[in-house]
C-alpha cells in the first residue's frame, strides 16, 4: 500500500457528496454523524475506520461536528473489493495511532529521506488491515506491542521482553498470543520490520550514498555483521548486492542504434 497524500480536517459538520480516483481511508477522531453511500448510510463514531473504494460518491453529516484523518492510497490490501469497508478500531486505538505517526511525515520537506521510515509505518498499517479483513479483531496488547515495534524499530537497543512485559501480563503468555494474531514472533515481526526499511533505504544508497553501516543502524542494527548475515538469509543478497541489483533495474535502458 502506498499513501499519496493525507491531512487531517478541522472540526466541521458535514462533508458534501464527492468521490475519488483512489482509494481513500478515514479515522474519524471525534464526533459522531453518518455517511452515505448513495442511499446506504452508516453511522460512525470516534475511532471508526472507513475505507472507500474509487469512483464512489459518499457524503459525512453530523448533528454536532466531526475530525478525521484522511488518506489517498494505491495498491489498498483489498483492491478487488469494490464495496466500502468499514471497523471500529481495536481499544488501543492501533489503526488510529498508526495513521497519527504517518501524517506529519507526509508532510515533512526532508520526506525523500524518511521516506522508507514512512513505508514502514503504511506497511503496518495495511497489515493491521489485512488481520482485521479476516475477521480475526486484533487484541488490544497485541495491537500495543505492534506500534511499540514500530515506533521504536531503529532503536538498537529495544528489547522485546520489556516491551512484552509492558503489555501487562507474563511475557510468555504476549508471546504465544501475539504469534497467533499475527503468524509472527515478536522478535520475527522486529526484524521484518528493520528489513523492510533496510531495503528501502538501499534502494536510495545511489543518490543518499549512505554506507551499508549506516542504514544497518539507522534500521536498529548495531552489529554489521549480523545484518549482513540476516538480510543475505532473508533476502537472498548481501545487502550491498541487493542495492547494486535495485540500481541497475532502475538504470536507463541503453537507447537502439
């Protein structure tokens, strides 16, 4: 998934019909009102996450006023869907959260350079979705551990069992339960996470020019060698190969003679 645009609406009390050439996901932050589709109308209140697909008129009325988030997005998890979805957000307010961290980064001046850190962020907020679209409601713990990971996946000094014991409840119970919502240890789930940026931000390594060591700790990595070691297990390249693979991919084809 990847967001193309964003903002967050001030206090107003109805929305006009309209529609978009994307996708569009809201988190309403406060009020409450309804929205309609063309006649197919569904209440929402604080917390409420509304996903709406393309070329779909909706109009927003409230008796009081409302605020949301609103974002465009392509490659939405669920594309082929051409029915609005809608949830409420797990009691952590996850989704909410996730939304909350990525919106002032859409407008950061330096968003070419934290923009893996931004994908990172939409990665997981479009994760969230796909578990919440088979039914499965995230657990409030789980859903805190997933946004204490994501906040603070570059912090090489992060260790699981506090953030695990922080939930509230023994380790090894946050654990099991976090493996089964997300198919995933906690430790697993960390280092996906720091891989994905890894490779977001060696894709840019031709034009940031940053070394392979740098992005290892920008990522959470203290040990050069183990990043190495893991992202060659993961990936299937070293991760300088990898990014001269991404580079020559993006090269220019040669123009016929």
């Amino acid at each position: 998934m990847k967001i193309l645009y964003g903002g967050k609406s001030p206090l107003i009390s109805k929305m006009e019909k309209h529609r978009h050439d994307t996708w569009e996901v809201l988190a309403i932050l406060e009020g409450n009102g309804t929205i309609d589709f063309g006649g197919d109308v569904h209440p929402f209140d604080p917390y409420s996450i509304i996903c709406i697909p393309p070329a779909t008129d909706h109009r927003e009325v409230s008796e009081g006023q409302y605020r949301d988030y609103w974002f465009h997005v392509e490659d939405f998890p669920f594309s082929e869907n051409a029915e609005p979805i809608l949830w409420q957000d797990d009691a952590g307010h996850t989704a909410s959260s996730l939304m909350g961290l990525i919106y002032p980064l859409l407008h950061r001046k330096d968003k070419e350079r934290i923009q893996p850190f931004l994908d990172t962020l939409t990665d997981a907020l479009a994760e969230l979705m796909l578990l919440r679209n088979e039914q499965r409601p995230v657990d409030i713990r789980v859903g805190q551990i997933v946004r204490f990971l994501t906040q603070n996946m570059s912090d090489p000094d992060l260790r699981i069992e506090d953030c695990l014991e922080a939930a509230g409840y023994c380790s090894d119970h946050m654990r099991r339960l976090f493996t089964k919502e997300t198919g995933k240890t906690p430790g697993e789930y960390l280092c996906d996470l720091r891989l994905r940026a890894a490779k977001k931000l060696l894709a840019l390594r031709c034009t940031t020019h940053s070394s392979v060591e740098s992005i290892a700790e920008m990522c959470g990595f203290s040990d050069i060698a183990y990043f190495s070691r893991i992202f060659k297990k993961k990936v299937g390249l070293s991760p300088t190969a990898y990014a001269a693979s991404v580079t020559a991919l993006s090269a220019p084809a040669p123009e016929q003679a």
